[in-house]
C-alpha cells in the first residue's frame, strides 16, 4: 500500500502524460508482473557515493531489458528528491525533478538505453533519490515503474582561484574598491588639504629674464635695462645706463685717472682736483 502511494504521488509529479494516461486508463499503475527491468548507473559519479553537484547536471544512463512477448515504449522519465528520514506528518518530499519525454520504443527481448539529466540547487545533505519512469504496452495501457531509489548527497561545487568566474569576480571587485575610493578621496579627502605652491624658497637667488626695457631720454639717447626677476615675482633692474646727458659734464670728471709707477713698481694712483 505504501508503494503505491509513493508511486502515484511520483507518477502525478511527472506530468500531464501521467495525468492523461491515469485519466483515460483507470487500471493504469504500477504491475508486478511486467516483465522488464531497469538498471540506473551514474558514470559520473564517483567511487564513494553519487554526489549530485549543485549547477552541474547530473547524468544518469538507464538500461531497459523487455522481457516481454511484445514491444513497450518508455513515454517519460521523471523523479523528485526526498528526506532521508521524512516526518510522518508530511510527504516528506523536498523537490520535484525536471521530466523528460522520449517515446522510446523496445521490442520484445532487446535492451534499449537511454541518458537521463537533471540538475539541483540545495543546501548540502544527504538525500533519497527517487526515478521513475512512465512505461505503455502495445495496448495503451501505462505503468509506473522505479528506475532507481536510492541515498544521493548534495554537494557545492569546487573552486579554484584559477577559475575564469572567480578571476572576473575579483577583478570586478577590486576596480570597484579603487574606483570608490577615489571618488572618496577627490569629493571629500582632498578639499581638505591645501595646494602646495610651486617656486623657489626664500633667499633664492634672482634669475634674470629675457625681457629688456629700454628708455629714451629727451636727448635722443637710449638706456637699456636689464630686468631680474626672484622667486617672489618681484622685478630688480640691473646693469642700467645713466639716463641723464654726459655731454654736460668735463672729461676730466668723467675719466679716470691713470696710475703712475713709483720705483718699487707699485702703482700709485694720482689724485687729481677738479677745478671749477
């Protein structure tokens, strides 16, 4: 009895062809006496148990003996994860699995397999794994068979900081990181500090510029002036001419006198007065 319950809630998770078929075939369910058989592997899988990989499908190959007189078409293939231990209050089934229609046709005595995929996203444990397939005879009519009931666990996937999803999320995080924080930085950090301005310390020595100035006098007479230049901006004019009339002023005021040798060869300078 219990089978069968567990087998009709099974078949009604399959689909609409279970459903149809229930509908118009009122005897349709489960036959001990159906002479074929299913066996379910998982080359996939590994030595120590079947692990189904969260994100990853999981493959499974199912091989139909027909020990029948007759030829019988497999229609679907479904199954749903149960708790290991359910709660007698509940049906204790966590999730229904994806089910796939084939259609596919045994004749009588031969073996016919076919590969079966589905995929989880669960939380890691241990659970029972239930498939089933959907089966018709050359009379229409349609059983409910268990392809496998058996303890599965549901694992994560391994990483690895060489994989391409891991390297790009990393990535992506780390321009983001940069990206805030100098925003931070331009919006609120920097304001906050004065500019440094660039140019000499005091007591720099005057550069001279290439800019030269140059004045007339009434006279017709051109003085050319040299302009320096410090740190400061502050401009110092070196190396002027006189800009008044030297025509007005004796020679003798204006020429220096030569210096006379005295016998210990030493050059003593002449002084001379001028007269007015």
């Amino acid at each position: 009895m219990g089978l069968f319950r567990l087998s009709s809630l099974a078949l009604f998770s399959l689909g609409a062809i279970g459903a149809a078929a229930a509908s118009k075939n009122p005897e349709s369910g489960t036959r001990s006496d159906l002479k074929i058989t299913v066996r379910a592997t998982f080359p996939d899988s590994e030595i120590f148990g079947i692990k189904l990989i969260n994100g990853r499908p999981t493959r499974s190959l199912l091989t139909y003996t027909n020990a029948e007189n007759k030829p019988l078409t497999v229609n679907m293939v479904g199954g749903s994860l149960w708790n290991i231990h359910p709660d007698p209050a509940s049906v204790g089934i966590i999730r229904n699995i994806t089910s796939t229609r084939y259609n596919v046709e045994i004749p009588a005595g031969e073996k016919q397999q076919i590969s079966y995929s589905f995929a989880t996203e669960l939380h890691p444990q241990d659970l029972r794994l239930l498939l089933l397939s959907v089966i018709s005879d050359s009379e229409g009519q349609f059983y409910t068979m268990t392809s496998f009931n058996e303890t599965v666990t549901v694992v994560e996937p391994e990483t690895s900081i060489f994989d391409p999803q891991i390297i790009f999320l990393y990535l992506f995080l780390l321009v983001t990181f940069v990206g805030t924080g100098y925003f931070i930085y331009t919006t609120w950090l920097a304001p906050l500090f004065p500019h440094q301005r660039r140019g000499g310390k005091t007591g720099e020595r005057t550069k001279p510029s290439s800019r030269s100035a140059k004045k007339a006098d009434p006279t017709g007479q051109t003085t050319v002036s040299a302009e320096a230049t410090t740190a400061d901006g502050t401009a110092v004019t070196t190396g002027a001419k006189p800009a008044y009339d030297e025509s007005w002023i004796p020679e003798h005021h204006i020429k220096k006198p030569a210096a006379k040798k005295v016998g210990g060869g030493t050059p003593i300078k002449s002084k001379s007065r001028s007269k007015e």
